[in-house]
C-alpha cells in the first residue's frame, strides 16, 4: 500500500485543504519484465517471444502471450511503423505474470554518405536531377544498397526528373531514398540549387496532366496540357503505358488523323503545324486526352511515362529554334477552369508538401460540398488514419490531424464529400 498526501489552496481566502490518498496494488510480480524492450527490423519480420520479454526468466516455465495457449510463446514482428506496444505475459500455472512493452524500430545501417545541398546545371534549358546526384562517391552504390529514389512535390520516387528553365535560380527539395534487402527507407530531405542558365537556350515543351486515382476495370479520358505551348511549330515525343491498356486519343488544340501512331502499349504523338507558322494554346487548355483502362487501381503517375531511350521528344519553335527535350509532368490539383472536365478530374492539394507537422492541409475544390469523411491510405493501399478523425476548417482550406505514429514516407489523402463523391491527393510526410 502507498499512502500519498494531496494538499490544495485557495488563493482567495488563504484555506488548505489536505486529502489523503491510499493506492493500495493488488499484485506484485516476482520477475521484472523489460519496461522497454527494443526490437529492430531491418527487413522482412523479426520473431518476438514471450520469454524475450522477461529478465532473468525461469528456464522450468513456460510463458505464453495468453493465458490459455501454450503455442502462444511468439509472435511476428512486422516491418511497420515505429510504435511502443503493451504486452500481457502469461506463466501457463500463474495465469498472469507480468505486463512488458516493446520499442520497435526501424532501423538501417548507415551506408550511404549524402550531399543534402547539390548544384545542377542547365542542359538546353533544362535540368535533370538524378537520385545519385546526392549520393557521394555513387558509381557504383555500396554493398548492401539496391537502389536510390527520390520524391518531389508529391509525385512518385522516381531515378531521375527532368525540370524547366523556370526554375532557374531556386532551391528545391527532394525525399530522398535507398533500398537496402528488399524494402525502402528514407533518408531525409536534400535540396538541388539550378545554376541559372545560359542566355539564349531554348526551352522544351511541358506537358502535364493532373495525377489522380484510378480504378482497375474502368475508362477515363486523361486531358493533357501544356504551360507553355508557346509559337510552337513542331513537336514530337512517346509515351509508354504500364498495367494498363491505351484504347485512344482524344481531340484537343493539337491534335490532327496524321499525328500519332499508337498501340494498347504506348503512342508517338508527331504534330506540325498546319500553316508552318508558330502555334499559342493558353495554359488549362486541352490539347488532347488520353483514353485509357487500368489494369490495377492506382494513380495516373504509375501508368504512364515518357519513353526517352528509343523515340527522340524534341520540339522547334518560330525562327527554327529546336529543343532536344520534352517534359510531362504529373501535378498535383486541377485546372483553374472547369468548362472541358467533369468533376471527377478535380482534386485536392495538400499544401505544404512535403508535411512536416502533425496537421494535414489541403484545399479544396468542389464547390459548395463540404468534406465529410478522410481517409490516410500508406504505400501499401493500407488504411492509416482512426474512423471519424475530426476534419478542421471551411471554404477551400481544411486541415486534419496525422497520428503521431506515422513513418516518414509516401501517402494519400482521400477525402468524401457529403454527397458521397471523393477525391485523392498525394504527400510525402516529413516531419
């Protein structure tokens, strides 16, 4: 029994006022169990036992994970998020013996030696930034390590990305990646600085599209887009399709019968202008649509891609000036005009991205229906986040909190409206 004394005052009238607390514990246990065992997984599972759990355990007994399973004496530690979980240890005579908890971990060896800030230059007026541009001594990668990714601005851990001259004199921010005996661990956030570029480079062409999530089985038309589809005479580029079939193109600013030759598995899309004189299409312009059927659910970045190895993209402008480069895109939003798409080619942005505190923000872009439920979906198509997690804010901005056990890494935030229609963006969460 434990005795505690409780003394409170008023401040108003100077009177104190004791209470006297009796904390009776109505078992003792005769062996300690580790308060905080940690369990490191570097890969695949890690197999705890109930005995692990206990210091100096007595080899005559049996210990289990429930008091009426004698098979119950492990259990598998999966390679999930970190967290500190409770377990009740069982003596098969004693019934209950002890509680203990475990740290699980994760944890990689420190291979790989990063440059966080690195400088990429222009190359015809454009900047390509590798995966093992940060990693220093790279060829070849050290024993151990399988592979390097990184991460921009939500989009997919990709080796490479390619970049505009618009962003010419900035810093942007990367999550970095490596493998290590099958799975994936981040490193952190490295930054690339772009040396401005040279006067007189010409800049490619940049296609986007708006990344979104598409269901196994069903046909979407996938508008295409330029931001700077400017006294353009001529382009040409491929793009490649991935567990998924291309069923056709649709008209737009550019499209003509004689401009592309395509197949279930990819389309060279060639297109001259017609008068021979350079072409302007504004921005959030359609310039034509892609109609494709997934073959999984998942997001449009994982289907397509441009083909770069085989089927030269390069583009000529006014004056015959030529750019060896093509860039497509996946961002994240929707257009600013909604009169060529329907709903279902709206989204959310999730702003600042990457995530670095313990609230989600996103605006949002469906009229007047408010959000009504969320969803936290991790890599693995797993559900993250607790049932009925208050959603916080009105009009176009709204935030909700992440459980405090979440890993660093990719996510979807998807988000149903009250009138049932839903809705999905990507973020890295780095916090």
């Amino acid at each position: 029994m434990t005795l505690r004394i409780w003394t409170a005052i008023n401040w108003t009238t100077g009177e104190q006022l004791t209470h006297l607390q009796r904390i009776v514990v109505d078992r003792d246990f005769p062996h300690q169990c580790n308060s905080y065992l940690r369990v490191n997984v570097l890969s695949g599972d890690q197999v705890l036992t109930a005995r692990q759990l206990i210091i100096d355990a007595d080899p005559s007994k049996i210990y289990s994970f429930s008091p009426d399973d004698e098979s119950d004496s492990t259990r598998v530690i999966k390679h999930e998020s970190p967290f500190i979980v409770q377990y009740h240890v069982y003596n098969l005579t004693d019934t209950l013996f002890c509680i203990a908890r475990i740290e699980k971990t994760v944890f990689y060896p420190d291979l790989l030696e990063v440059q966080d800030n690195i400088t990429v230059n222009a190359n015809q007026g454009v900047y390509k930034v590798s995966a093992l541009d940060f990693v220093k001594n790279k060829s070849p990668l050290p024993q151990g390590v399988s592979d390097v990714r990184i991460a921009y601005n939500g989009n997919d851990y990709r080796t490479n990305f390619t970049f505009s001259g618009f962003f010419a004199g900035n810093y942007v921010s990367f999550v970095l990646r490596f493998k290590i005996g099958g799975n994936f661990f981040n490193y952190g956030i490295v930054r690339a600085y772009f040396e401005p570029k040279n006067a007189g480079t010409v800049e490619p062409i940049m296609f986007y599209a708006y990344d979104r999530m598409l269901e196994a089985g069903q046909e979407y038309f996938i508008p295409v887009y330029s931001s700077n589809f400017v006294n353009v005479i001529a382009f040409q580029f491929q793009l490649n399709v991935n567990d998924a079939t291309l069923l056709g193109l649709g008209n737009g600013g550019i499209l003509n019968p004689n401009s592309i030759n395509l197949n279930e598995s990819n389309v060279k899309i060639l297109w001259l202008s017609e008068l021979g004189d350079g072409r302007n299409i504004p921005k959030d312009s359609v310039l034509f649509s892609l109609r494709l059927r997934p073959e999984k659910s998942g997001l449009l970045s994982e289907f397509i891609e441009l083909e770069e190895k085989e089927f030269t993209a390069e583009s000529v402008y006014g004056g015959l000036e030529a750019s060896p480069f093509v860039i497509f895109e996946f961002l994240q939003g929707g257009p600013s005009s909604t009169a060529d798409y329907d709903y279902k080619y709206k989204a959310i942005r999730v702003a600042p991205n990457p995530v670095i505190g313990n609230n989600l923000n996103w605006e949002w872009y469906p009229g007047d229906e408010r959000p009504e439920s969320v969803k936290i979906i991790d890599a693995a198509g797993r559900i993250v986040n607790f049932e009925g997690q208050e959603i916080i804010g009105s009009g176009a901005h709204f935030a909700v909190p992440l459980p405090g056990n979440l890993i660093n890494g990719m996510y979807i935030l998807q988000v149903q409206s009250e009138k049932g229609r839903v809705v999905n963006a990507k973020f890295i969460l780095h916090r």
